[in-house]
C-alpha cells in the first residue's frame, strides 16, 4: 500500500474524465518545506505563517521573512506557493499582549484586521513576500476578510509596498497572485464582488464553519453542531465558487474539509480547482481523485444542494467516496 502511494507522488491530479485539480499543501513551519516535495503536491497552498512570526518571541525581520519565504518559492518553483500573512488572535497566538482579554475573540482583533492596524509589521512581511516572489512563483492571500473594503485597504498597502520597491530597484514579480481566505459568511455572501479584486479564492472552512454556524471550533460543549456538510456551508462554498467562475479566478480550499476524504467527492462536484491538504494526507486525497468522476462529483453536488441535513449530504457524499477507498 506505501508502494501504491509512493508511485501516486509524481502523477498528475486528475478526475477519470480529465478534469485537473491542483492538489497542494498546508505547511506551518519552514522545516516542513522538504515534506512539500515528497509528499507529492503540486506547491504549497496555506503557508500560515502566524507560527513562524509569533514562535519565536519577537518578529523576525524582514530579511529573515525574505530568507525563510525565498525558500518556500525555490523548494516548490515551478508550482506555487501561497504565503498568508500573518493570522493572529482568536483561538491563535496574539499578535501582542492585550491590555485587556478581549470578550470574545473569535468576533475581535484577528487575520486581517491586526495587519491593517499594524501596518509598519504588515509592511515588512509583504515586502518580505514580494521581494522572495523573484525566486519562484508566490501568491500573497490575506485571512479572515469580511468585506470588500478590508481587500481594498489591503491591496493598496501592497501597492505601496511594490512602489517603494521599485523605487528601491529591487525585484519582484509583478504579477504575483492576490487571495483572499474565504471564511467568514460575509465575504462568501460578498464573493461576487469581492472577486473583482482577487485572482483568487481559498476556503478556510474551519473558519466558515463556525462563523456560519455560530459554533466555536475549539468547544467541545457544541462540537455536535460543527458538521462541515452542514447545508448552509454547501450553499455558501457553491456561492463563492460560483462568483469565482463569473469571474474567471479560481477556487481552493484549504480548511480541514479538503483532507476530508469522505467529502472529496462533494468538493470536486462544488466545482473547485483547488484542494491544499497536510501532507500526510496528500497521497490518499490524490489517489481518491484520481478514481473519481467529476461528472458524478457534480451530480451529488446538485443532489447535496436539495438537501436540507448535514447528514443527508454526508450520506450522499460518503456512497461515492466509499468507492475510492
Ligand atoms: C480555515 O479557517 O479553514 C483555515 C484554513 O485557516 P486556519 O485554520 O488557520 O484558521
Ligand atoms: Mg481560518
């Protein structure tokens, strides 16, 4: 069965009737790049740089970002790799030390909003990012948007960023991806314009999950309600995918739903193109695709749509996926 696996690595992810799916990984600290290789992915899709920032006591500088995320760029060129910046607060390490708890940290200071209140931090990491995308092909994405404006406010600080580069003479691509993390139902509600100023999409299902649900990933008092088929989270996936195809960017996922391999086959039916999973798991979420029909993907997809119970779409899903084992 290793053997199997093993020779799964280098091939291409493709459903039985030919359509490709990037199959990338989730990556957390920088030792873990050599498993980026190995495991078989086609680049890296959620570096969650918050561990590497926030582990050490202090932020490591930008030279030391620009080392450590160069790095990324040239272990997985010609694939991409897609740096997050900095996710901090909620059930993550803060940023800095509150002068106060704050009442609910999940609904408060955290991904984006840190960065934007922070800019001379959020200024280094994305020079950092911009100046180690001359070594390979990065994308930038940005955590727990809630709106369009939030993307806008980002953007621009990006742009300055690239302008002060370029007054600089130091290089960068230019035409470096732009993301967002799709995770908060607002943003899925507003993807149709949020698309407008992205290349593309990653859904951050551990996150829509919650919000969506109003269910605290971490409680185990109500974890019986934090069902990813949960129908109201399938509408909103199909939403966002949706919005994404009006406007001709793309969609990953990158929460725990895609190293999910009993909802692979309701992933590939939702119209995704991309999945970014551990890479412990990457080999069997390879191996399920490729057994796959996107056609009867699209099928269940439709049927789990109807739906009104996570466990009727579970069901629906977990027939097909039950073939693929
Ligand atoms: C998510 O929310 O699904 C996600 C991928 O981000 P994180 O788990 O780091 O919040
Ligand atoms: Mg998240």
């Amino acid at each position: 069965r290793e053997r199997l696996l093993d020779n799964l690595r280098d091939r291409q992810t493709a459903t039985t009737d030919g359509r490709d799916i990037t199959l990338s990984a989730n990556v957390e600290f920088n030792h873990e790049f050599p498993l980026v290789e190995s495991s078989g992915a086609a680049g890296i899709g959620l570096f969650r740089t918050e561990f590497y920032l926030l582990g050490k006591g202090e932020i490591p500088s930008e030279e030391s970002q620009y080392q450590v995320y160069s790095e990324a760029a040239r272990i997985t060129a010609p694939h991409q790799a897609i740096i997050r910046t900095l996710d901090a607060g909620g059930d993550k390490l803060p940023a800095e030390p509150l002068p106060e708890p704050e009442p609910n940290p999940f609904l408060g200071w955290r991904g984006i909003r840190v960065s934007l209140t922070r800019r001379g931090m959020f200024k280094e990491q994305l020079r950092a990012i911009l100046r180690a995308s001359a070594h390979g092909r990065l994308g930038v994405m940005f955590p727990l948007v809630s709106g369009v404006g939030e993307i806008m406010q980002a953007k621009s600080i990006l742009q300055e960023c690239m302008d002060e580069l370029d007054r600089e003479q130091t290089p960068y691509d230019p035409g470096i991806e732009v993301g967002v993390m799709i995770e908060v139902p607002s943003a899925a509600m507003m993807a149709d314009e949020i698309a407008k100023e992205v290349d593309f999409f990653s859904i951050g299902t551990n996150d829509l999950i919650q919000y969506t649900v109003a269910v605290d990933r971490v409680n185990k008092h109500v974890s019986n309600l934090y069902k990813p088929t949960n129908p109201a989270v399938i509408r909103l996936i199909k939403m966002t995918v949706e919005a994404a195809n009006n406007n001709g960017i793309w969609t990953g996922v990158c929460g725990e739903m895609a190293s999910d391999l009993l909802l692979t086959p309701l992933l590939i039916g939702l119209g995704v193109d991309e999945l970014s999973v551990g890479t412990h798991q990457l080999p069997k979420i390879k191996k399920a695709i490729r057994s796959l029909s996107h056609a009867e993907c699209a099928t269940l997809a439709d049927e789990a749509l109807r739906c009104r119970f996570s466990s009727d779409i579970l069901a629906l899903t977990e027939k097909l996926a039950h073939r693929t084992y």
